[in-house]
C-alpha cells in the first residue's frame, strides 16, 4: 500500500521517510493538506496517510475534504463502506490536540514518539487491530516462503479454512503476494476493497459474484484463462458460506470440483474461506472431502 506523509517540517519530514525507508516503504511526501487532497483524488488505489496535525491548515481541514471527496453516509453499514473505499489515517499531534471523529482515522500517535512505535502504527493501520506481531515473527514474515512453511501451507495444495471472518486466507495471501505469486481472488464483495484487503495491485484479477445471477461457468473459464499466462499461481475464494447460499450447495460444490480439478491443467495453491456455523455437517464433510482443513502450525 503506498504511503502518502502530509508534513511541512524539514526534521518531522527526514525522520517520517528515514522510518519509511527502513521499513522498504513506498511513499510521496506533500507539505499542505491542499497537496495531500489533490494526491488522494489523483490515486486510484487506497492509501496510508501519515498526517500532522500541525501542518497548514491542520488534520480537521483535511478530513473535512475526505468527506467532500468521499460524500456522506448517515447509516452505519454505509459508514464502513465509505471508510473501506478512502485513506486509511495515522494523526500525529502533540499531547492535548483534538482529533477529529472520522472513521478514516485509524491510529493517533502522540509527538514526541519512538521508531518502534511508529512502526507499530503502521502495521496496526494497514492491517487492522492490536499489533501482537512477536520480533521473531516478523523477522519469518520477510521471508514469505519460510512463513508460508511455518504456517503449514504447501504450494500446489488445496485448503479449506474454517472462520468467521476471511482473516487467514488475507494474510496467507498477503504473504504469498511477498513472495511474488500470482493470485486470482473469488468473492462476492468489491473488487477494490477486497484488493486492499490482500494486498495486491490494480491489475490483480478480483471475480465478483455479486448482484441476482451468479455465472459459475464463467468463473471456472476465468480461473482457467488465469492459470495460462499464472506465475506460481494462487486462487482463493474469502466467502465460500456465502457463494453456497446464493447458488446452492449442489451447483457450488460442482464449481469448487472444477477448479480443483484445473490443478491436473497446472499446479497452483487453492485457499478457500468459509464460515463453518453457516454449514451443516454434510456441506463441511463434503468440503473436507476435497481439501485438505488449514490449521496453522
């Protein structure tokens, strides 16, 4: 995820991108909110934020403009939708400063602060909740292959991970991501914000089964055209619960068969992401049958 940094002192600036360059971030720096606006309305894809409130203008000033960019939604669902599509924030301010009640605003860090903790913010802005990430396992995660090992995950494999939420198939795939995979992503959310929820670009391949119709056949011949032209390919599916409600257990079993069955075509790693409270005992068995349950060593 790029990283944008609104600062207009010389010494916040050096120290800000001297983290960032530690960390192997990507970043622009602007020095008004004025700039900072006009850089999030350039970008496509969603950003970080690293904003100070001292700044001209001040951090008010500038998420007062998100939602300018970004309109407003009065209702709570809609709320999370807005704040999945805008800028994720990090407020920097001095001890007493008030911070403006937005949902773009993801961790408030108080001036003076330490490398540690800035990294901390970081990691807890982009990736959401508490940062319980030991020292040891952040020296694993840079180096995916190893961390993709020590979570049990062999590539060519196919897995099935039973959750609430689709938050270890995001973070196995991230990983792969790290180590240069390519990945075709099945979901019947958004495109964009399940890309930002894994961690991969624009041109990352999202099949969306949204809407009244939902055209299996047509995600298995895309899965297929995928897997051609696929550099160590991955395929995962973060709401499997939710395909089999809208199209039935018979027609998305059959599809899952399909795509398991293209690894006789080429090898690739399937992951697929189901709520098991949502399933009966025959939906899991079946489901079992054909992958292999993920559980993290």
């Amino acid at each position: 995820m790029k990283t944008l940094i609104v600062e207009d002192r010389d010494f916040m600036t050096a120290a800000l991108t001297g983290e960032l360059d530690s960390l192997g971030r990507q970043y622009t720096v602007v020095a008004s909110v004025q700039e900072a606006l006009a850089a999030v309305r350039a970008e496509r894809e969603r950003m970080l934020v690293v904003l100070d409130n001292g700044v001209s203008g001040g951090g008010t000033e500038f998420i007062n403009g998100l939602e300018t960019i970004y309109g407003t939604y009065p209702g709570r669902k809609d709320r999370r939708i807005r704040s999945s599509q805008g800028p994720i924030v990090i407020f920097l301010r001095l001890p007493g400063e008030s911070v403006p009640g937005s949902n773009y605003v993801k961790k408030v860090l108080d001036k003076p602060f330490g490398s540690e903790d800035f990294a901390k913010a970081l990691e807890e802005a982009e990736f959401g909740g508490s940062s319980n990430v030991s020292p040891s396992k952040k020296e694993r995660m840079q180096d995916p292959v190893s961390d993709l090992t020590r979570r049990g995950i062999v590539p060519g494999e196919a897995y099935v991970v039973f959750e609430k939420q689709p938050s270890v198939v995001y973070d196995v795939m991230r990983t792969f991501s790290a180590a240069g995979y390519d990945m075709f992503i099945i979901t019947a959310g958004r495109a964009k914000a399940v890309r930002d929820s894994f961690g991969l670009d624009s041109a990352s391949p999202v099949f969306t089964l949204r809407g009244e119709r939902y055209p299996l056949g047509t995600l298995i011949a895309s899965a297929r055209e995928f897997l051609k032209t696929g550099y160590m390919p991955v395929i995962a599916i973060d709401d499997l619960d939710g395909i089999i409600e809208r199209c039935g257990i018979d027609s998305t079993m059959v599809a899952v068969k399909e795509l398991i069955d293209l690894r006789k075509i080429k090898k690739y790693t399937l992951l697929a992401s189901a709520d098991s409270d949502l399933l009966s005992p025959n939906e899991r068995a079946l489901l079992t049958s054909m992958m292999a349950p993920y559980k993290e060593d």
